[in-house]
C-alpha cells in the first residue's frame, strides 16, 4: 500500500509543472521522492481518467483593454503625445476671434505636444526538459513538453494580467487600478448607513454608479461619458440575483444598464466583474475580501488607453547534454493612459 503526496518539483532552479510525489512504504517506512512524467501506480481495478486538469485560472485583460500592437521586440520604450492648443481672442483679449475688413493683427494658434515614454520590459521563461523525461512521457501518452508550455503560457497571461489591472511596485508600474493620476471618490452611505452594496437599495446602487459616471464626465470637461464599469465579484452578484420589483422585475444590473447616464445620453455602459477590484480602495488589502473594494469608470477605447506588448517568441532548441532547452520571451509595457480624466475611482462599495 502507498500513501501518495503530490508535490511541486524544482530541478535544477527550474520550476516544473510536471508533479513529483512523495510514497511511504508501508514494509520499512521509508519515503521516497520521484519526479514523475505521469507514471502513475494504478490498481487493476482503478479506472484512471486520461484527461489532463490545468489548475483552475482566470485572466480577463483581453476584455478590458485593447492592445497596441506597432511596438517590436527591439523596441526599449513606447510613447505618445498629448496636443495641448492655446489661442489669443480677438478684440477682446479673452473672447471670440472676431475680424474686420482693415484688422492688422490677426490672432493665431499655438500648439504644444508633450510626450509620455513608457519602458517595454523584457518577460522571459524558460521550458526544459530531458531526453528520459521526454520518453517516459511519450510511452505513457502524456506528452510533458506541451503540458510545461501550458504551464508556461498561463504564467504568461497571468503576469499580463496583473501588469493590467495593478502593475508592478517592483518595477514602478501601475494599471487600471491603482493610477495616481486618476481621481478616487468613496461611495456615500445610503439610508442604512452604509457604503456596501450589499446594503443599499437598487436606488441608491443607481445613484453611486451615475454619481460616478458624471464625475469622470465632468473632469473630461463634459467630452466623454464612461461605457465601461467593473466592479467585485461579490457585488456583481448582488446585482445579478436582486429583483427591482418596481422596475418589473429586473435585476439590478438590467435597471442599472437601462438607466444610468451614458445610456440616457445614447450611449452604453457594460458592467462586468473583476477580481481585481477586491481591497483596491484607499485602506484596502489588495486581494482580501473584507477591505476597502473598488470600481473603475472608463472608456474602452485605444485612444483612451492601451496596452502596449509584443507576441510571445521563442529561441530555438538548444541541446545540453541530456536536456532540450528553449527561451519564450516578449516585451510587456506599461498601460498607457493616454486621458487620465476618463478614469474615474469609486471606493467603499
């Protein structure tokens, strides 16, 4: 009989996603630890199922934000500009160009172009593995070089969803989240006295997310109307599974996208969940349920704001000794802001 504990193997300072496992047996009481392609000890009346479970993962950035694709992998940096224009008046200094038939002095127009550069960093993994481990996997039908790329094309969306959403304080990076440069109110609290969600009426759930939506229309200086909100998974499904009875009975998302602001001025406004949002808020923990939660009002819109990054490459096979070895490598930038004012905050929810 052996006692099976499934383990994470590191080999040689390589993470592997292949398993190892650790068996007692029950003669000398000895463990013992193999590094395993999917061999597995099976009992003659087991029936194993042959399918490979990936661990339980979820990315969205692909939904959220649109990418901008003209940078290379020999690029260091991407830019942008911003256009700021000035003009005199007229005959009166603050007013309207007016002319006249013997005017001598004509007004013109100034234009400034500032530019933003943002540093395209490197992301680089490495996928190794041996000739016997190679084998032993093809004779057992699990082929152990297409499950460590899975594994490493997870990790790869995983970090571009993190660089997203919240950037990375390591290398001085922020996302949609957590720009300093983007205004961050807090809900106020409805009859219960609350801020959450969970303890407002439909009503004031309504009045936070327009109050939200025309403060980021008013800081655009009344151009620009969000159409996207995301919000916690945990009050995206209040709105879900509450009725408004008085509405015929929606739910609260319905009521929410037939009458807030960018809908009554012709637009749209898509909500979705975000497992970002959870403690983002001013006094949150990030990623701790019970915090300070946060939504984010925006324009989904590439001349609003991107994400710059390049297609993932690899180097060709390189035999050491008993090993094949193979580099993936991209570039991955910072989410360009291009309008800051079209982001809004909305904390305490």
């Amino acid at each position: 009989m052996y006692a099976h504990e499934m383990t994470r193997a590191v080999n040689g300072g390589w993470p592997t996603l292949d398993r190892a496992y650790s068996y007692t047996d029950s003669g000398d009481g000895s463990t013992r630890t193999v590094d395993s392609a999917g061999a597995f000890f099976i009992n003659e009346l087991e029936r194993l199922d042959p399918t490979l479970h990936m661990p339980l993962a979820a990315v969205s950035w692909s939904r959220d934000v649109d990418l901008r694709e003209d940078v290379t992998i020999a690029d260091e940096s991407a830019s942008f500009t911003n256009s700021s224009f000035a003009a005199p008046g007229g005959i009166v200094p603050t007013g309207i160009n007016w002319g006249g038939k013997v005017s001598t002095a004509i007004a013109g127009i100034a234009v400034d172009l500032a530019k933003t550069a943002q540093p395209l960093n490197l992301w680089e993994m490495e996928l190794k593995y041996s000739i016997p481990e190679l084998e032993s996997a093809i004779k057992v039908g699990r082929p152990i070089d297409q499950q460590k790329f899975e594994g490493l094309n997870l990790k790869h969306q995983m970090d571009i969803d993190q660089v997203v959403y919240v950037g990375d304080a390591t290398m001085n990076m922020f996302g949609l989240y957590n720009n300093t440069g983007v205004t961050a109110n807090t809900a106020v609290a409805g009859a219960s006295s609350s801020t959450h969600w969970s303890a407002k009426t439909p009503a004031e759930i309504l009045a936070d997310v327009n109050t939200l939506l025309n403060n980021t229309w008013a800081a655009s200086g009344y151009s620009v109307i969000p159409d996207r909100l995301l919000v916690p998974p945990a009050q995206y499904g209040i709105l879900v599974a509450q009725v408004v009875s008085t509405a015929g009975n929606i739910s609260i998302l319905k009521f929410l996208e037939e009458n807030n602001l960018a809908a009554q001025r012709g637009g749209r406004l898509e909500i979705y969940p975000c497992k970002w949002s959870i403690g983002m808020g001013v006094g949150g923990t990030p990623q701790v349920l019970g915090t300070v939660d946060r939504a984010v009002a925006y324009s989904k819109d590439p001349l609003r704001v991107r994400y710059p990054m390049t297609p993932l490459q690899k180097t060709p096979i390189q035999y050491q000794g008993i090993y094949h070895v193979t580099t993936y490598y991209c570039r991955l930038g910072n989410i360009e802001f291009i309008y800051p004012s079209t982001f809004s905050y909305l904390d305490g929810i």
